[in-house]
C-alpha cells in the first residue's frame, strides 16, 4: 500500500478501548490488501486477553518481558493487547501492509505513553516484513519466541502449508501459540483444524472465558503448543490448562443433530447445548466446529432498534458473506 492512500478520503479510524487505553487503528478496507482491514476475530482476541488479565497466564506479572510475535498483523489490534500486558511484541506482514502497520504503531504507542507517563505496563512494539517460508525474514526476527499469535491469517488453502512451516521456525521448546479465527470457508477451516491437530495439543477457548460482548459462535480462538515426545504429554496437556480454565478440546463439545427448517432437512450445529450454526443438508461431510459457508445463524434484532459497535459489525459481516453468495443476472 503507498503511503499517500493514509490520509485519502477511503481511510478512516476504528476507536477500541483496552485494559484503559482508547485505542484508534487507521483502516484502509479500499486497498487492495486485505491486512489494511481490522477483520472481527482480532478484536475477540484483544478482549479475551483484557477479561483473562487479572490472573494466571494473561496477568501482566506472567507476561512482562515474554517476546511475542504476530504473523499477518494487518492493522496491529492483537498485537497491541499483548504488548498493554507487558510483552515485547514484533508485528509482521507483507511489506504493502507495513506503511498502514507503523503509523498505527506510532499513533497508538504515543498514546499510551502521553496518557500513562512513566507506565511499566507497556511493553515494546516493533515492525517488520515477514513473507512465510521467507528464511531471511524469519532469521532477522530472531527466533524463537514465548508466544506466536496471528488473528483471521488462513483464508486460503495453499497458506496453511507456508503458515506451519513458519511457525515451526519460529518456535521453541516452549512455545505457546495463540491463533484467533472467523469461519468463512468449511473446507478451509476443516483442513486448518486437522492440520492442528496433527502437529500441536490444541485447545479451543470457551466462550465463558471470551468477552461476553466481544464473541460471536463463528469466531474461535485457540491455544497450542508442539506435540511433546512420548512420555511428557500429560505434562505439556497440564501446562495448556493453565493458561485457560476450562478450556475445551477442538473436536469435542459439539454434535450435529438432523432437524427440519419450513420443511427441509437441515444439520443444526450445537456447541455446549448453544445453537451456534446450521446448515443445508450436505451429508457427511458436514463441519461439526461452528458455522458454514451456506449458514444460517439465528438473527435478533435488539427491541429499542440500537445495535451496538460490535453487532453492527457482524451485521455487516453476514450481509457481506450474503451478498458475496448472490449472483445478480
């Protein structure tokens, strides 16, 4: 993106408060790019760290000093949750994305330290270019890192490939790696998942431990870490359940139940006995994680006709998904 679209009549500022800070992240959605975007699941993942922040793994007492790196920042809301919580963060993406990414940085870091001089509990954030698989990127980082964190990154099928490649190389013995993601594409999102499963302990956050507004039954966020040798998985499985209370395997707590909408079969996707999607009938293969692609998510209008920032958002982002299916002849 060229530095002369910023301050173009198509950019605008998205405000978010977190942990006390009022945030503003320049958006540029005319780009061609889609990191120039603050996509929904990176606010989900900000939120859950400022409701998990008073204790354990998400305090700023456990997380001063960790290095952390983002993969696909895009406009840097996630990394910014990690960095407020004490962390040295490195922010990357595609070098078009890079000039919307620093001035957020800029903006957002001066900020912080004019509104809290003198504050310990800011962290340190930092830019730079990583294409995935890009070995001379990936070394001039300096790896490995505490934490690995990426919000909406997989959107594609030949990502997933380079994106496991690279946090591999990114990665330590104790890595942890906390990824947040909106379903848009069953087949997308069925080979994500497996290809977790095969690689990292993967645990998917509830949503009692989301932000009760920040959330959204198409929107999860997961936490792993290498697959141990045999021998200390019980070990490594009990330090993941320290990080999050309750938190739920990825492939357990949902069933699909065959039910009827005006007549036509349909499979009803449950998630803790909470309906969170359904779809047309597509046999087998119906995802059992959230929604689909041809979803049916119940709509409610809330009685006083005011919506919310965050449910104005995710009306947009059904009407998009909508008219994205709509063919106008």
């Amino acid at each position: 993106m060229e530095p002369d679209r910023l301050n173009s009549p198509s950019t605008f500022t998205m405000d978010l408060e977190v942990l006390g800070h009022d945030l503003q992240f320049i958006q540029d959605p005319n780009s061609k790019h889609l990191g120039t975007t603050v996509w929904d699941a990176s606010l989900v993942f900000a939120k859950f760290l400022e409701k998990n922040s008073r204790r354990g793994k998400f305090s700023p007492s456990k997380l001063k000093g960790k290095r952390v790196i983002e993969l696909g920042a895009g406009c840097g809301v996630a990394g910014f949750g990690m960095a407020l919580l004490g962390c040295d963060v490195v922010m990357t993406d595609q070098v078009e994305v890079l000039p919307l990414l620093m001035r957020n940085v800029e903006r957002n870091t001066s900020r912080i330290t004019q509104m809290n001089p003198g504050s310990e509990s800011f962290g340190s954030v930092q830019v730079a270019e990583l294409n995935w698989g890009n070995e001379d990127h990936i070394r001039a980082v300096d790896p490995p890192f505490d934490y690995i964190i990426g919000t909406d990154v997989v959107y594609k099928e030949d990502l997933l490939e380079p994106l496991l490649q690279t946090i591999f190389a990114l990665s330590g013995p104790k890595t942890a790696i906390l990824l947040g993601y909106e379903i848009r594409s069953t087949s997308v999102h069925e080979q994500m998942v497996e290809m977790w499963k095969r690689h990292f302990e993967v645990k998917l956050v509830p949503n009692s431990k989301m932000d009760s507004t920040y959330q959204h039954p198409s929107i999860q966020l997961f936490i792993m870490r290498s697959k141990p040798p045999s021998g200390y998985a019980e070990k490594t499985v009990e330090q993941i359940d320290q990080e999050v209370d309750e938190v739920e395997t990825a492939d357990n707590k949902a069933k699909v139940i065959d039910e009827k909408v005006d007549g036509n079969p349909v499979k009803v996707i449950y998630q803790n006995a909470v309906q969170v999607g359904c779809s047309k009938e597509k046999g087998e293969n119906s995802s059992l994680l959230g929604s689909v692609e041809e979803d049916c998510e119940p709509v409610t209008i809330p009685q006083n006709g005011k919506l919310t920032d965050w449910e104005a958002r995710r009306y947009g982002s059904m009407a998009a998904r909508l008219l994205h299916d709509v063919k106008i002849t």
